[in-house]
C-alpha cells in the first residue's frame, strides 16, 4: 500500500474520523490553518456525496470544503499516514473505533476526541477507554461549547483540549487553534469529560422545560440546580469544579440549554410535545447523546450515592413512559432543602 511517511510539527496530515456534522466542522477547521486534512466516514455513499459535492449539506449547509481537505475511504490509509487522528463519531462507536484504529496506528500517533457521554453499559469515561486501548499513549479530548455549524462558518468561539500531558494538550490545541477559535488546555480530563457527559442530559430538561410552557425562570433554576448536580458528580468521580464552571461544564450547559441548535434540547422540546423518543430520535438522524448518557450519568451517579434528581427525572421520562408533567411535579415537591447543602441541595 502506498503511504507517506509521518511527518511532525506544522506540516502533519491530520485526519478525522466520523463525517457526521462535527467531524466534518471539525475537518474544515484544521484544514484551515492550511495543514492537509483527511476525514474518513464509514459510509461510503456519504463520503462520495461529499467528495462530490465538496460539502455536507445536510448538517453545514452553505459551507465549502477547503481545498487541502480530503475525503478519504480507507481508514487503513489514514491512521498509517496521519500524525495525529481527531475521533468524532458518537459514544456509541468510541470503543470499536478504537478497537480497529490501535493496530494501524503508531504507537508516537497522538489521538484526541471530540466525543461527548459514557459508554453505554459500563458508564466509563472514554479516557477510560482509551487508556485500556492504547495504555499510556497521546491522547486528549475536545469539548466546551461549540456548535458544528457556527464552527463550519467560521464564527468566534472558545473551547477546550484536556490531556494529562500538556505537550499533547497544546499539540492538539494547534490543530484547531485560530484567530476565530480561542482554544483553552487544560489537565483535567475527568472534569472535561463529565461536564460534556452530564450537560447533555440536561439539556433535554431545559427542553421538555420549555416545551411545557415553563417559561424563563424555571429555565434559569434548571440550569442552576444542574449546574449543582454536575459539581456534585464531578467531585465525587475526580474532577475540578473550576473545570465544570468552565467551558466544558458552565459553557456548554448553558449553550445547549438555551439554543434550538442543540439536538438534546430538540429531543426535550418534542417530548413535551408528546411524541415518541424512537419518532423523535427517527427524524432527528443525528446523535442526541443526552439521551445514550441519561441512564449512564445517573448509574454514575448511584454508584458514588451522589443525589441527581434532574437527571432521574429525564430518565422516567425516557426509558419508564414518565409523562413531562409529572416529571416537573416530581421535581417541585421534593422535600425542602438548603440551597447551599453540597450533598443534597
Ligand atoms: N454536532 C455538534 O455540534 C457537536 C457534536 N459533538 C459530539 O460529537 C459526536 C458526534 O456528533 P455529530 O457528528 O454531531 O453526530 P452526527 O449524528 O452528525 O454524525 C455521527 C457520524 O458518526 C458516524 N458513526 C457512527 N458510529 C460510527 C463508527 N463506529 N465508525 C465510524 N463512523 C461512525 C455516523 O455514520 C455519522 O456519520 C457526539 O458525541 C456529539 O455529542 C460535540 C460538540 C459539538
Ligand atoms: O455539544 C454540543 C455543543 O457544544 C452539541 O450539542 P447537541 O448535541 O445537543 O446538539
């Protein structure tokens, strides 16, 4: 098979797995700066379309590929040419990714994902994967609040590269660095990892929310008392609560709370609605991984005995035919508490 060679530094192919609307926005950004970028999709008539059109219309309409971005096929031929691989598929496919990648990879590869939740069945973190995969390898992950459209259209945005190496953390930081996207590090996975976890479910509160009508207090009282339930789960599993009042944890609670780009706040509004999850999840065609993450964050949750009662209430309504109504209901009339108790509050 004809490769070349892997280069360091400026001029390293990068290449991104997963063509879904973040792995492409994702593409788009790195080939920006100039480097040659090659995104890999396992579906091979997307990718066609897509080499073809030189856009992904349905997720970033009206965005043109750059010239040095290259849809690719063989992700044998990525992984052996790409100095660094950035993963973008759902939590869903983060393990078999992996799984096949690790054997192609160098060992020197630095691998950095753009993933957000928990393995489904095991609620681990996706470092925890990582480490039982490529023990001791690079690696970093990347979130905070950034939706993969204004990414793709270039808007000013901020976001975050957690690693416990801070020379892979600012390595991966370049990838994406520009003047448009101010790009933070940070040596706190776990916090990283969780914030990007938990706020999705909660996102899908802040719409079922306002789906009912609620209005715009009980949407800011949302997101604080989420906010208290992400500190709380985040302290009892290893992170930073500087972290969760960060980008990763306050940032993108806030974002996906309150805009309609979300797709966990699409999923919140619809089900207020009445509909179905498999309807909603059907029409939506995207990853919603606050719906995947809910039952993970909450086993999460009870295993430390920490007190989530948002998150279990997103996950009656979704997986024990909970009416919103009476989830809401739920929610108001537990017993009285301290705002400031760091247990229970
Ligand atoms: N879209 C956004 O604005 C952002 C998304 N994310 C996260 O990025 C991840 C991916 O999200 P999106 O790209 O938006 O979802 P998407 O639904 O647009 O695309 C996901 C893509 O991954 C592919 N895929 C699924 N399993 C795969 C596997 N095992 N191997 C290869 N490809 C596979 C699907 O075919 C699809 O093309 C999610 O964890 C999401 O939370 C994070 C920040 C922003
Ligand atoms: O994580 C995101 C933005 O930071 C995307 O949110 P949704 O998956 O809810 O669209």
């Amino acid at each position: 098979m004809g490769t070349a060679p892997i280069e360091d530094g400026a001029h390293a192919t990068l290449g991104v797995l997963g063509a879904g609307a973040w792995g492409t926005a994702l593409a788009i950004t790195m080939a920006r700066s100039g480097r040659r970028v090659v995104l890999w999709g396992s579906d091979e008539a997307r990718m066609a379309r897509l080499a073809h059109e030189r856009a992904h219309t349905a997720a970033l309409p009206g965005i043109r590929f750059p010239d040095n971005l290259e849809i690719e096929n063989d992700l044998e031929r990525v992984c052996r040419t790409a100095a660094g691989l950035m993963l973008a598929v759902p939590s869903g496919g983060f393990r078999t990714l992996l799984r096949v990648i690790t054997p192609l990879c160098d060992e020197a590869t630095t691998v950095a994902w753009a993933t957000k939740g928990l393995e489904s069945g095991t609620h681990k973190r996706l470092s925890e994967i990582h480490s039982e995969a490529r023990p001791g390898r690079p690696a970093a992950l990347l979130t905070g609040p950034t939706f993969a459209r204004e990414i793709a259209a270039g808007l000013p945005a901020a976001m975050t590269i957690a690693s416990q190496d801070p020379v892979v953390a600012e390595t991966v930081a370049s990838w994406v660095r520009s003047e448009r996207l101010r790009v933070y590090t940070s040596d706190d996975v776990i916090g990283a990892e969780i914030g990007g976890a938990v706020k999705n479910v909660l996102a899908i509160a802040a719409g079922i929310s306002d789906g009912l009508g609620f209005g715009a207090n009980a949407r800011a009282a949302l997101i604080t008392r989420g906010l208290a339930e992400l500190l709380r789960l985040g302290a009892a599993v290893g992170g930073r609560a500087e972290t969760l009042i960060g980008l990763s944890g306050v940032g993108d609670l806030v974002l996906t709370c309150t805009d309609d780009l979300s797709r966990n706040r699409r999923v919140g509004l619809a089900l207020a609605g009445g509909r179905s999850l498999g309807d909603i999840l059907g029409e939506l065609g995207q990853a919603a991984e606050g719906v995947a993450s809910a039952r993970e964050v909450y086993a999460l949750a009870r295993e430390h005995r920490v007190d989530m009662p948002i998150t279990e209430q997103v996950c009656q309504v979704l997986f024990a035919g909970r009416s919103p109504q009476a989830a809401v209901t739920a929610l108001l009339n537990r017993d009285p508490r301290t705002e400031a108790d760091p247990a229970t509050a």
